[in-house]
C-alpha cells in the first residue's frame, strides 16, 4: 500500500495547474516565459495575479491532499512523509510536463500544512512578511525553507518530521540556485516586474 501511494503522491504532484491553466486561457507555454517555472510566481508574470492566488492554492492543495490520504491509509511516520516528498517531487520534475515544473514551494507548504499545521503557518507568515518588505518571492521562499526545520526542532518534533524538513529545506534551496545567484547580482526580478529568460 505504500509503495501505490508514493507512486499516486508522485502522480498528483505531477499535475503542474501553471502549464495547465497557462495553455488554456492564453495558448502559451509557461515554461517559455519568464523563468521558465510553471509555478504560482512565473504564472503571475504571464497572466496575472488572479492566476496566481488559483495556482498557488492549487498547488498547495495538492501537498495537503497527499498527506490527507495518506494519514488515511497509513500508520507510520516515514510513509507518510514520504508520501510528502513523492508529491513535492512530482511538482518540480512532473512526468506529465517533461519533468519541468516549478520550485515546488507552494506544494511544500501544503504537505507541512498536512503534517504539521502550526509551524508551517509561522513559516508562511514570515513568507509573507519578507515578501511584503522585500517584493522578492523567491527570498521569502528561502528564507521560509531555512526556517521550517528551525521551528520543527525547536517544537520538539519526532526526529523523522526533523529530518524530513532538512531535506526538504535544501531541496527548496538548490531549486532556488539560479534566483540566488540573480539576487547576488540584483538582477532578481520582484513581484510583478518580468524577469529575463533564464539561460
């Protein structure tokens, strides 16, 4: 039982609603724009912020849905967080998109919201609140990775939920590599504006 599940968790992550939604309103493929993400940031640069509010709770959903049917049909801590990351997988390397997806950060955010509840709502708090001092949706994303392990372990959860959300935070950072390096030179686009094509 398991094993389907991480296989469905990896499945549902697949189903990237920025490329979806991108080529049906407007014809266009999200991944030839902007940065080339067909996650909630890159569909708000091509369609506007109205897509965004639907992809990024779309994409959420998923995360949440996953730990939801998984909590439902399994017992142990690990299986259900793998369920996690399967989903979390699937929505940056989606089978159905040509393993091109988006940084996975709303995703993310759903499976923590599923597993546990209060942290990631401080975590999304300080998302925001980055977000609205900086405009720079990618700096609150990593800063909002750096900082779920942190409040996990001083929660005091299991050490798999610990170690789960290490991995997970420097997997969100690494996806991240290339907004990192535009930060550095202050080329990082904010919200809103239209960044270059990456290379």
């Amino acid at each position: 039982m398991a094993v389907l599940l991480i296989i469905l968790s990896y499945l549902i992550g697949s189903v990237s609603f920025g490329y979806l939604i991108a080529k049906k309103t407007k014809g266009i493929d999200i991944r030839k724009i902007g940065s080339g993400s067909t996650g909630a940031t890159n569909t708000a640069r091509a369609l506007g912020l109205k897509f965004f509010v639907i992809v990024l709770i779309l994409d959420a959903l998923k995360g949440l849905l996953v730990i939801l049917l998984a909590s439902n049909y399994l017992e142990a801590n690990w299986a259900i967080l793998l369920c996690g990351g399967a989903v979390i997988i699937g929505h940056n390397w989606p089978i159905f998109s040509n393993f091109r997806g988006g940084r996975g950060v709303a995703t993310t955010f759903g499976v923590f919201l599923g597993i546990v509840p209060w942290p990631a709502l401080i975590v999304f708090g300080i998302f925001i609140l980055i977000i609205l001092c900086t405009r720079y949706v990618s700096l609150g994303s990593m800063v909002g990775a750096l900082a779920i392990p942190v409040v996990i372990i001083i929660k005091g959860y299991a050490w798999e939920y610990m170690v789960f959300s290490l991995a997970v935070s420097l997997l969100l950072l690494w996806r991240h590599k290339p907004n990192i390096r535009r930060l550095l030179k202050g080329e990082e686009a904010r919200f809103g504006e239209k960044p270059k094509p990456e290379i």
